[in-house]
C-alpha cells in the first residue's frame, strides 16, 4: 500500500471493510490533503483521520465507525 503510516492506515480499515474499499479510502482521502499513501507522515493524520471517518460511518455504520476511529487514533499517540 505504501509507507508504514499507510500500510497500517489501510490494515484498520480492512480489518472492518472489504480491501477494496480500504485501498480506495486511503488514496482518496490522501489525495485530498495534497498527499499519497506512501507520502503521509504522522503530522497528517488529525486532517485526514476526519476526511477517513467519514467515508467509514457512510460504508461501515456507527459500531464500524467507532471501531475504526479507535484504532486510528492510537497511531496518532502509540
């Protein structure tokens, strides 16, 4: 998928979601703060995580949602 951040953005999110769908939030929602999955650095997140959560609530629904905000903030603060 791409750098570390990347990778690891995407393995939450497919965790709860098809790859398919992972694969398409991740370079989607990258795209739109001028970056890609293999450019994203730990400063990205608190504009991306966002723009991720919801496409989540829109595909996965709340339980998902919750699930996945969870384990994507904790790459904000390990």
């Amino acid at each position: 998928m791409g750098n570390t951040l990347g990778q690891q953005i995407y393995d939450i999110l497919k965790e709860e979601l098809s790859e398919i769908t992972a694969g398409i939030i991740v370079k989607e929602k990258c795209k739109k703060i001028g970056k890609t999955p293999e450019t994203i650095m730990s400063e990205d997140l608190k504009n991306l995580i966002p723009l991720i959560m919801g496409t989540v609530l829109l595909f996965g629904g709340n339980e998902k949602s919750q699930k996945i905000k969870e384990k994507l903030e904790k790459l904000v603060s390990p």
